[in-house]
C-alpha cells in the first residue's frame, strides 16, 4: 500500500499550471466540513504513503501526507510516543496532509503546542509543478524561511504537501484527570489561578457542569498535585479527551452552527446567547449560537480575539475571521508568490484568493 | 551632532547629491542628534558579533517612534535605499552588518515594557527590549520568559524573533518561535502588520511563524508579544563528567531514549569546560574529556524522581562522576560557566569562529571525532560546547587573524564542519541564521528552485528588496559562481546556470 506518487502528482500540477485547470487536493476528506467550499478538479493524495522515517530516539517521524493519521499514531504508540498536539480525526480516513493543511489542535494544544510548533519540515509541490524541500528533521533549523509552518494550517492555498516531519515526544509517563463541579465562570477563575503556577496541566475544560482538568508528568509529580488541587477522579479520562479532541461530546451532537472563538484565556465568560463549551484552559471557547455572523465577530474583536464558522451552515460566505486590509494584500501576494496561477483550494480558506 | 558639522582638522564629509537629499529628508523626521554618518559616531554600528566582516554604514538613524520608523522607511523605500535594522548588535552571522550605501536602523530606544498581564501571561514589549528583561519584569508575578539564550543580558527581544534564537532551555521549553503570541511590524513601505494577539493560532497563514528567523528581510517589528510560564518550584542541575567524548554523546541519546525531556541539556569538550572554569570557577573537573550539564525543573516530587533516573542513566553509560546542585546558588554558578562559555574560550586565542550546525543525535559521536580530525588538518584548535540535546553543535574555531593565512583555514575548516553536517542530515544553522557567512552553504543546502521560492516570499513583502538586503538567502548567480569551486556529491548544484 506504501507507495510514493510524488511524480503522477507533480505531472498532474504541470498539467493544471499549463491549462490553468484549478484544483481540489483532497486526503481523506474526514475535513471536507472544514473551511469555505472546496471547488475544483479532484486531485487525491491518498495513494502518496507511507512512514519514509522514524527515528524513536530522535524524536522525529517522516511520512508522506497520504498516510493515515492513525497508522502514524500506531506507530508511535508502540514506541511509548505520540503527538503532542493531539490532533482531531475527525474520521477514520484522516490522514497526515489533511491534518497539517488543516492545522487543527487538540485539548492539549495551550500546554504543549500546536500542530504547527511540531513540524520541522515539509516536501511540497507548488503552483509551478517544482517539489520542493524545506526544513528538515532536526530540532533547530534557521535555514532560509519558515515555509514548513507557513505550509501549516494554510489549507492547501499555497502547494501540495507531499512529506512532512514531525517531532514527537515520549508520552507522560503518568497521566490522570480531575473534575470539578463547578459553574463555567468559576471554572475560569480556577484554571487562571493554576495556569500562574507550576501545576502540569495539560488539558482544562468545561463542559457546562465541570471543570475537568488533566495532570501528566512524572507519577510522583501528578499524584503530588493531585493532593492539592483534590477534585474527583475521572476514571476512564483517556477516553474523555479522546472524545473532546474528535468533538464526540454531546455538547457537539446536532448541527446548529458551531463558533470557535479564540480569545486570551482569562477572558471572563461572554455575554452571548446560546449554548458554550470551554476549552484550551479558557482559549477556546465553542459556542452554538445562530447570531449573524457580524454580531459574532465584532464580540470576539472587542474581547481582543477571532471566531470562526467551524461546523455548519453555508461555507460559501466568510468561514474564517475576516482579514485586515493590509494582511489581505499581503495574503494574497504570497498566494502568488507560491501558487502563481491560482489553481490550489480556490477560495477554500477566503474567498479573495 | 549633525552631520554637516565638520570637527577641527578634518575634511568636509563629501556626500553625492543624492545622500545629502536623504540626509536632509532623515533630519526632518528626527532629531539631528539621531542621525549620525561621521566616522566616530558610526563606527560602534560597523558589525555585529560577527566581527570578521566589516562596513562603515551611510547613515545611521536612532528613531524613538514607531510613527518615525514608519517615515524613515517610506522614505527609503521612496528613494530606493536600503536600510539594516539592528537591534544589540550579538548576532553571529553578519545579519546586522551594515551597508555603505543603506541606512543602519538602530531600534535601541524601542525598551518599553508595555504590559505585563499575569492573568493571560502574556508580555507586551518593544523590540529593543532585552531578553533578560522580561523575565525580570515578570518575576513578582512569578512568571518568566522561557528561551534564554547566552547573550541574555544584551541581545533584544527583536533580534531574538529576527534569529529565531534558542537558548540552553530551549530542548524543553521551545524557540524563539513557540514563545511568542504576537507581533508589529512595518514593511518596507511602512504598511503596519499586526500578527497574532494574546489569542491563540490566528486566522490566515502563520505569519507569526514566517516572520521568526526571518533576519530583518521581511519587515521591521516595532512590538512582541511573548507568552509567560509559571516558574517551576525547583530546578535542579545534575554535571556529568567523562573521559570519553564519544560516552557523553551517548549518555545524550539515553537520557531522551528514556523519554526525559530535560530543561536542558549540554554538553562541554576540555578545551571549553577548562577555559569557563578559569573564566566563571563554576567547579567544572578540569580533567573531564567532556561535561554534560542536565537540567531538571518541575514540581520538587517530579524533580527529584527524574534527577534519580537520569543519575542513572549518565552512571550507566559511562559518566565516572555526577554531582548535583547543593543549592540554587551552586545551580547557577554551575551554569554560569556554560553561560561564559564563548567569551570565555574568546580568551584562548586573538579570534574565534563560531559555528552553528545541528544534527540528529545519534551521529554526534561520529560527527566530533571527524571535527577532531579536521582541527588536526587545519592545525587551528577547536573548542566544542553545544546544545547536545538538540544536536546543535557550536564548535568554536580559535586563530589569529593578524597570521598571514589563519582566518582563510579557519574559514575553510568551518565550511569543512557544515558540510559535515548536511552530510549527516543536518543544517547549516541551528539557531544564529545565515546572515552574510552561510550564504554559500545555503547553495549547497538548497536547490536553485527552493531559493528562488525564498525570493519570491521575500518579494511579496518587499517587491524592491531594500529591506536587509544581500543577506540570508543567497541569489541564484552567487551560488552559480560558488558551485564552480565547489562540487557536491560530484553534481554541479545549478547545472542550468551560466556560469561566469
Ligand atoms: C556571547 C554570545 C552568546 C550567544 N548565545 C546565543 C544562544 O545561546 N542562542 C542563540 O540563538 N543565539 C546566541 N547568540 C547570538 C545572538 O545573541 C542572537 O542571534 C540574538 O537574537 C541577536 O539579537 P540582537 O538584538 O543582538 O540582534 P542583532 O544582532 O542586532 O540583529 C540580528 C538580526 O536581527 C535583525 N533585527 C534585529 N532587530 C530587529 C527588528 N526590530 N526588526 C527586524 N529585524 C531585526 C537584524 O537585521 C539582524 O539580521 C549569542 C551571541 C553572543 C555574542
Ligand atoms: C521547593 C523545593 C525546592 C528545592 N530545591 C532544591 C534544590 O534546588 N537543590 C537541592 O539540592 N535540593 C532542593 N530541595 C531539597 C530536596 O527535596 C532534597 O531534600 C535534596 O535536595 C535531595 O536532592 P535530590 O532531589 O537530588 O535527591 P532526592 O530525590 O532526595 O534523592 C534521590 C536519591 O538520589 C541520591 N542522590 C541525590 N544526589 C546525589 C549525589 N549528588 N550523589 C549521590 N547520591 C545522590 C539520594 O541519596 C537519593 O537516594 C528542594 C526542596 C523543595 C521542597
């Protein structure tokens, strides 16, 4: 099944650069809901797969963006590693491309990182048909500018990737999650307090009757905090940011439009209807709301953040937070600067490029 | 001082028609005092840390405003002159060397610090701000700012987004780039960008990341905002010492093998360990081959569980003595000396090269007996002290300029030691960017595709390339010119370029 299809991709991009053919590069499609409507010829990465390298001891893994997301963690799995930014499925298929284009993080994200922090080099193909390789698999790498982050989270506007190479790290060796009833703007004071201490977080939520919280580090350490902050023991807590990461709570059931704000996590609870989940320690907030979207955003500018339509409704208007004038422009400069005849993801990130 | 003022005995400085316009156009948007072009008063700006490479700037302007920033470069970009911004100056690789022909922008009265906000744990500071700073600030919130590196108490919090800089906690803790929330910056033509916010992953593209190790070449930042850790309860610091390089090496891969992420994780050869024990007396054995320095913060349980365990680990392969911190103030006098270590091994001979190559872990044992072998070839010593748990390596090239031909082997044996590090999969730069000095070895890194789509990125922010320009990424007929002499794997990097 492992196969490198780097080629019939790379003569598939000449082929739409000559004719100005746009493209729709699709992985799993387990994100499809994802962004403004993609449009375009389908061009599947999927047959591009396979682990090329992974070095346990290094703390690196390469693999070509059509393999699965859950074989990679499989394999990390067995090496006692895993990655630290918890990425959502959100499907069976989802695979390593989607996962990176997408740039999507999961409760552990404000403790260890997000998707982008972990990547240390991408291969792609850009909208001249060129491969190209960037960063690399060491920690530490100032070699030239940072497209392997920039290639992060950019939803397949800027090239195709082909190869991407993560660190990973060692998984806690201990872990175990505390709840706390509570209301969520208690829960809020309690995670501002704990953040300012040296308390191992890495996961606090509410989810609108608890505060649940997650510890990870050394047994010795973890158990330690565990005396202090007390709370009660959530026994199968795996299983419980497994479903918060894949949006499986009830909370998520239904299809009413789904916001998500990121605001600076001490922000005091909002005062917009509808219903709210805390994530991210206070950072992300989900709220299932049908407010016009002008309403919306204009809340999460004056509460010094943005919002974004994640799931619902029609993704053919602004999906993501609007852009200022100057940052459009430039957007749009280094769209061209990569993909010069526009045929990436058309419109799946804004609609102005 | 003005700049037409001409001083007893000296010759009235003769500046083309064109510089004068500038000079007249600067002196409207500052201060005379701001704007210095005569020798004495330019000389302190004429390299950065990089001293081998030299040039008298044009002019030199110290604006205090972000609204004087955003004219001076309106201006420049108006009139087509290129223009350096500098912030302390420590860079290593030439990235603040001025030009000739440019405008040197000192942003060393950008040092607000304008927000410290304990709740979100955040900083808000201008960029001239010093790295050391901020965590001192953010000390009576029991807060701090995480990356570190040795040119703490000097180097600025611009400099370290522009470089990218890491620091000996940063194996833990991140760069440069995973510690800050948000940025301003001016481009070239003094458009304002606000990237990021005290909010997390901002919509777009991640600029915030594109713009960190960006060297000056895409905009000016004006303010940063950096994230805040809690201080950890205790940190402990266990030393290591060896007979043999090859043994700390592994001791290395065993501790991270073990799934301990240290806070840090250094490593000193005898040359090193020696010169920064004489220079810092942080009670280094003077008779180790090499020291491992393993950091441990955390809660007090978890800390001294994991010391337990990595004493250990270092014991099991091969350390013949560890000894750890009796106390903090031991702690920090052990660090001192790895802190010391550049100026320190600075005292060993008239000059010293830097470099800054990283490499997977496991090639680190092979990787220092070839550079041994090279300091024989070039007959010029050779002290290593490096960020072992991120394999970036800083062999420090010791030599005398003033001898006829040691600054050219020294140069030679530090292109030698980048290759070695391609050769092992690795980078010509960890951590103190390309600058002026590796702009051959991106030749060699990259393909002439790849750098042209580095040209392409660095257009869309600066189409007329007046910002930092001829740094950092080298143009295609450079590497054309450079693969002549130097042939990879028996392949012509740029077979498709005429070669001249
Ligand atoms: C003794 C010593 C130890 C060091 N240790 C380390 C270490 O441990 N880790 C490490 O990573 N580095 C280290 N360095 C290198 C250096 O200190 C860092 O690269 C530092 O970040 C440079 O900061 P600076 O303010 O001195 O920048 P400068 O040297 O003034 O400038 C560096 C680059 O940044 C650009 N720049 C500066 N300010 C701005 C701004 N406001 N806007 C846009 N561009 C800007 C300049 O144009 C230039 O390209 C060390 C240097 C010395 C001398
Ligand atoms: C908030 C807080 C901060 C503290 N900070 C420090 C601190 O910065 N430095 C500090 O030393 N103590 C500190 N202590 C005290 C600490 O808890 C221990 O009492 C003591 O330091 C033991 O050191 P350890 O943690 O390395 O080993 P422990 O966890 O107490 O012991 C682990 C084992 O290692 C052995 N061991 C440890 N070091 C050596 C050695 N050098 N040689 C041979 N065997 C050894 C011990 O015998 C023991 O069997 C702190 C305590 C608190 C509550």
């Amino acid at each position: 099944m492992d196969a490198d299809r780097s080629a019939e991709l790379q003569a598939a991009v000449r082929e739409a650069a000559a004719s100005k053919t746009q493209l729709q590069i699709s992985g799993g499609g387990s994100k499809k809901f994802y962004g403004r409507a993609a449009t375009g010829t389908l061009l599947s990465v999927t047959q591009h797969r396979g682990i090329v390298h992974y070095e346990p001891g290094e703390l690196i893994i390469t693999a070509r963006a059509g393999t699965p997301l859950a074989e990679i963690e499989a394999a990390l799995a067995a090496h006692g590693q895993m990655l630290p930014f918890e990425p959502p499925h959100f499907g069976p298929t989802a695979t390593l491309g989607g996962t990176i284009a997408c740039g999507l993080s999961g409760p552990r994200r404000p403790y260890a990182g997000a998707a982008r922090d972990f990547v240390l080099g991408v291969k792609i193909i850009n909208g001249q048909g060129d491969i190209l390789k960037f960063g690399g698999e060491v920690m530490k790498n100032v070699a030239g500018f940072d497209v392997s982050r920039l290639m992060t989270g950019a939803l397949g506007t800027l090239g195709i990737l082909l190869e991407i190479s993560l660190k990973v790290l060692p998984k806690p060796q201990h872990e175990l999650t505390l709840a706390f009833a509570c209301t969520p703007q208690e829960a809020l004071t309690h995670i501002t307090e704990w953040s300012g201490q040296p308390v191992p977080l890495s996961g606090a939520c509410h989810d609108g009757a608890r505060l649940v919280v997650r510890l990870s580090g050394s047994k010795s350490g973890v158990t330690a905090c565990q005396r202090k902050l007390r709370g009660d023991m959530v026994h199968d807590g795996d299983k419980f940011w497994q479903q918060l990461r894949e949006h499986q709570h009830d909370f998520f059931k239904g299809d009413a439009l789904l916001w998500r704000f990121s605001v600076p996590p001490a922000t005091p609870l909002f005062n917009l209807p509808g219903q709210l989940f805390i994530d991210w320690g206070g950072a992300q907030r989900w709220l299932k709301n049908p407010l016009s979207a002008d309403v919306i955003r204009a809340s999460a500018v004056k509460l010094g953040g943005h919002a974004t339509l994640f799931r619902g409704g029609e993704r053919i208007g602004q999906v993501f937070h609007p852009l200022p004038p100057a940052l459009l422009a430039l957007h749009k400069r280094l769209k061209n600067a990569f993909d010069p005849h526009g045929i990436f993801n058309p419109g799946r990130l804004y609609v102005e490029f | 001082m003005p700049c037409y003022t001409v001083s007893m005995g000296q010759k009235p400085p003769t500046h083309t028609p064109e510089k004068q316009a500038l000079l007249v156009a600067l002196r409207g948007i500052l201060p005379d005092h701001s704007v210095l072009c005569e020798g004495e008063q330019v000389r302190p700006y004429e390299c950065d840390g990089l001293t081998a490479y030299r040039a008298t700037p044009g002019v030199v302007c110290l604006p205090s405003s972000a609204e004087q920033v955003q004219q001076i470069l309106r201006l420049c970009n108006q009139m087509q002159y290129p223009v350096v911004a500098r912030g302390a100056g420590t860079g290593l690789s030439g990235g603040a060397l001025p030009l000739e022909n440019g405008v040197l922008l000192s942003l060393a009265k950008f040092i607000r610090i304008l927000e410290i906000d304990a709740d979100n744990r955040t900083a808000r500071v201008e960029c001239g701000v010093r790295n050391l700073a901020i965590s001192e600030a953010a000390a009576p919130h029991g807060l701090y700012y995480a990356p570190d590196p040795s040119s703490q108490i000097a180097c600025t919090i611009g400099g370290n987004v522009a470089e990218n800089s890491g620091g000996v906690h940063c194996l833990k803790y991140g760069l440069t780039v995973h510690n800050v929330l948000g940025l301003k910056a001016l481009t070239m033509d003094g458009e304002l960008l606000e990237i990021g916010s005290k909010a997390l992953d901002a919509p777009g593209y991640d600029l915030l990341a594109l713009l960190h190790g960006s060297e000056g070449l895409l905009g000016v930042l004006l303010e940063v905002t950096v994230k805040l850790l809690p201080q950890p309860e205790r940190a402990q610091l266990a030393l290591a010492a060896f007979h043999d390089v090859t043994q700390a090496a592994q001791a290395v891969a065993a501790i991270i093998g073990a799934g301990i992420i240290p806070a840090g994780l250094e490593m000193m050869d005898n040359l090193a360990l020696c010169a920064a024990e004489d220079y810092a007396h942080a009670g280094y054995p003077r008779d180790a081959a090499a020291i491992l320095l393993c950091e441990l913060d955390g809660s007090n349980e978890e800390v001294s569980e994991l010391i337990m365990q990595v004493r250990d680990l270092l014991l099991a392969n091969g350390a013949y003595e560890v000894h750890t911190a009796r106390d903090d103030a031991e702690r920090l006098k052990m660090w001192a000396g790895r802190k010391a270590a550049f100026p320190a091994v600075g005292r060993l001979a008239p000059d010293y090269y830097c470099m800054d190559g990283t490499i997977p872990r496991r090639h680190l044992p092979a990787v220092l007996t070839r550079i041994a072998e090279l300091s024989r070839k070039y007959d010029l010593p050779v002290a290593n002290v490096f960020h072992a748990g991120d394999g970036n390596l800083h062999p420090l090239i010791l030599y005398d300029a003033n001898q006829a031909d040691e600054r050219t082997r020294a140069e030679e044996f530090g292109a030698d030691i980048l290759q070695l590090c391609l050769d092992a999969g690795g980078t010509i730069t960890g951590e103190h960017g390309v600058g002026v000095e590796k702009l051959n070895q991106m030749c060699v890194q990259f393909t002439a595709q790849e750098l042209s789509q580095f040209h392409e990125i660095k257009h869309a922010f600066d189409p007329k390339d007046l910002l930092n320009p001829g740094k950092a990424v080298p143009t295609l007929h450079r590497c054309a010119e450079h693969g002549a002499m130097h042939v990879h794997h028996g392949k012509l990097p740029f077979p498709e370029l005429e070669r001249f």
